[in-house]
C-alpha cells in the first residue's frame, strides 16, 4: 500500500502544481479552475479503475513481479534481495588472528605451525547485515551438497579451493591423509564424501581450452554437474602471455558454457517463459579470479618478467571486455580472489601467487552462501 499513498501524493501534487504552473503561463482564473477540476477529475477515475486492470496495478505496486513469475523463489521483494545480496558477498575484512581464535577451530593445515595467521569475517553494515550471511560448519554444508556433483576444474587456485572446500566437509585430520594424491603435479583427482554422498572431481585444466573442453564433454554426455566452479589464467600468462589470445578463448568458452546451459539465467529466456524446471536444472556456476601477483616474491626471473601489473590488468580486462561473469550479463558468478588476497597481500603468501588457507576458505564460505541465496534456503 506504500505505492498507493506516494501515488496519492503525486496526484494531489499534480492537481495543485499543474494549475499553479499554468497561471505563470497569464492563464485566467476560470481557465485555472476548469484545468484544476479537469485534472482532479481524470485522476480520480485513474485512481479507482486501477483495481480492474490487473496489469496496471501491478504496474503502480509491483515493479519487479513481471521477471519474477518465472523464478523458482520467493516473492518480488525476496528477488531483489537476494540479488543484492548476491553483489554483497565479498563484503569480508580481514584481521590478524589471535591465540583463542586459533584453538577455536582456525586450523591450517597448509601452514607448520598449524594456525591461521590471518581471519575474516562478512562486515556487518547495514544492508549487508540484513543478508544474514554466514560462516557454515559442515552439517548446514552437508544438507546444502547432499547428494551433489561438485567440478572443481583449472589450475592451482581451483586446487587450493578443493582443499579448503573439502577441509570443511571432512575435516582437516582426513585432509592430510588425502593430500599427497590431491597435491600430485598436474593430475586429476575424484572422491566421494560417502557421510554425503558428494562426489567432487577436480580437473587439472591450466588452460581455458582446457575449460572449453570439459563444458563440450558435459555437454556430449548429457551429465552435468550441479556445481561447476572454474578458472584460468596464470597458466596463459606465463607460457602464452597474449591477452588478447587470452580473451578469444575465454568468448569460446562463455559459448560453451552457454550451450551446455538448459537456459540461460538472463532478462532473454524469463521474458521467452522457460519452464521453472529447466530453470532449476541449470548447474550453478562460478568463475574463479585470479589472485594479486606480488612481483617480487614470484620465484623465478620469467614469471617476474611475464606476469607484471600491466599484464594483469590486460588479463582482467579481457575476463571484462568478453562478458563472461554475471556482472556483465554472463552465465558465470566470479569469486573474486583478486579482492580477497589483495585485504591480505603480502603477510598471506609466501611465493607471491599462491595464498594461505584464510583467502580460499573465504572464497567457499561466499560460494556457498551464494548456493543458498540461489536455492533461497537458509541454514538452520
Ligand atoms: C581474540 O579474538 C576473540 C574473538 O574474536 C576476541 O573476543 C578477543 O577479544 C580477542 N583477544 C585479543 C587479545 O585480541
Ligand atoms: C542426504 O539425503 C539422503 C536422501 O535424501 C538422506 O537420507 C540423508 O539423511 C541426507 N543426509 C544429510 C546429511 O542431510
Ligand atoms: C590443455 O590444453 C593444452 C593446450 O590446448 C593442451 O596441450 C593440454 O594437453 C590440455 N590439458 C588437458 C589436461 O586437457
Ligand atoms: C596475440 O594473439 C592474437 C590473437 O590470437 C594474434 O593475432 C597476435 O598476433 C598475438 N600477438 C603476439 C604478440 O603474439
């Protein structure tokens, strides 16, 4: 009803205004009345045939409802915040752990002294608050992949996810019996997590051809994962080092990944009334950024040469310019690792490139709950 009273408004601010105006114009005061009387007239009738036109009204109260008939979730309202929500989820700071906080659970398994240097949190600022976002501990994460098919396909970065995204489901004692298979150079790696019944398949794919390859092979056999979260780039940089040949593989992927998509979740196939199953079915999917390079600490004479800052920036672009990530209307939601290491750098890396567990543990706790906000669940 909030609609129908800044309407009210409005018309009473015409009815006023318009006349008032008018007389500047030298109208007479005869003309005045009659244009006073004929505008309160028209609005009136306005006002009380709105009711019977369905489309009309909906038009005044509900501005979003006409994309969100076909959505799986919720009302207008829950819609837009939860895409508002969505662009909030790198909302995170970063703080220099301490003692209490380390015997609390904040266990690294990639550093010797087996504690965190470094912890994050969502900020609690106003809009971002009302996200409720939160850190889930492994029985909402269970619920949430129950059953699910999980790729995690590109290079080290996406490796180092699978450790922090498993670290979460099995605990970091079963991380260190698996972590020689998972660490061999250059191999694939699958396990299922049988409590859960999650399967997660990494693939080595250091190349976006890699990546285009993996959606042709989806697509081909007619089974899709239900969350596929990839990235390349480091990779390119150093061995081809053009990113302009970067962009042309990255616009052929986003085409393979557009054609293994039953539909595509844009403004195109709402308003084309695709079928709230096929909607559903859609694999969820995220694009993994590269991290901040820090020069100096890369550890050899070429990578310092070839990966510089100018050369990062021209890679950034072209993941920009090829409209590949949701932001930009893609089919791709980014973590951004380049935001997340940069609240860090350089106390969180140790080589310049790759970064201790606190970043890619960040970067799954905003995978999943983007998972939530998609599938409009709250954990309990
Ligand atoms: C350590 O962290 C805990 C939890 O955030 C906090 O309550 C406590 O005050 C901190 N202690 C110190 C010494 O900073
Ligand atoms: C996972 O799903 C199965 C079958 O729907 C159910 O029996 C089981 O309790 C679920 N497990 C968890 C941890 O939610
Ligand atoms: C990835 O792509 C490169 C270049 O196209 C190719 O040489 C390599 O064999 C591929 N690797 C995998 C694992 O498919
Ligand atoms: C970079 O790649 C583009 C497109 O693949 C190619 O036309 C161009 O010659 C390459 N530039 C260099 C310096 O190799």
């Amino acid at each position: 009803m909030f609609g129908a009273v800044q309407f009210g408004l409005l018309a009473a601010g015409i009815v006023l205004f318009v006349p008032m105006g008018m007389a500047g114009w030298h109208l007479s005061r005869n003309k005045m009345l009659f244009f006073s009387c004929a505008l309160f007239i028209t609005l009136a009738v306005g006002v009380h045939l709105t009711p019977f036109f369905p489309s009309i009204s909906d038009f005044l109260y509900k501005p979003y409802s006409i994309s969100d008939s076909s959505l799986p979730t919720g009302t207008a309202s829950s819609s837009m915040i939860r895409d508002s929500c969505i662009y909030s989820l790198h909302s995170v700071v970063m703080y220099k752990s301490n003692y209490s906080e380390c015997v609390n659970g904040a266990i690294d398994s990639n550093s010797d002294s087996g504690c965190k240097k470094m912890s994050w949190k969502w900020t609690q600022s106003g809009s971002i608050a009302e996200c409720e976002f939160q850190k889930l501990k492994k029985p909402d994460v269970s619920v949430l992949l129950n059953g699910s098919w999980v790729v995690v396909a590109g290079d080290s970065q996406a490796r180092l996810m699978v450790v922090s995204l498993l670290e979460l489901v099995m605990g970091s004692e079963e991380i260190k019996k698996i972590r020689g298979d998972l660490f061999k150079r250059h191999s694939d790696y699958s396990t299922t997590v049988d409590e859960i019944g999650m399967k997660l398949d990494f693939m080595w794919a250091p190349y976006v051809r890699n990546l285009t390859n993996l959606m042709l092979e989806f697509k081909e056999n007619k089974d899709y994962p239900d969350i596929i979260l990839m990235g390349a780039g480091l990779w390119d940089m150093l061995h081809v080092n053009n990113a302009s040949d970067y962009g042309v593989s990255l616009s052929a992927l986003k085409d393979s990944v557009l054609a293994l998509l039953p539909v595509f979740r844009n403004k195109d196939s709402i308003d084309r009334g695709v079928s709230e199953s096929a909607w559903i079915r859609s694999p969820h999917l995220f694009w993994l950024g590269m991290p901040v390079l820090i020069n100096s600490m890369l550890n050899t004479e070429e990578k310092r040469e070839k990966m510089n800052a100018v050369m990062c920036n021209a890679y950034d672009d072209e993941v920009s310019r090829t409209k590949l990530l949701r932001q930009s209307g893609g089919p791709l939601l980014k973590l951004d690792i380049h935001w997340l290491t940069d609240l860090c750098a350089p106390q969180c890396t140790a080589d310049g490139m790759h970064y201790d567990g606190v970043i890619y543990d960040a970067a799954v706790q905003i995978m999943l709950n983007a998972l939530l906000l998609e599938s409009n669940q709250k954990p309990r």
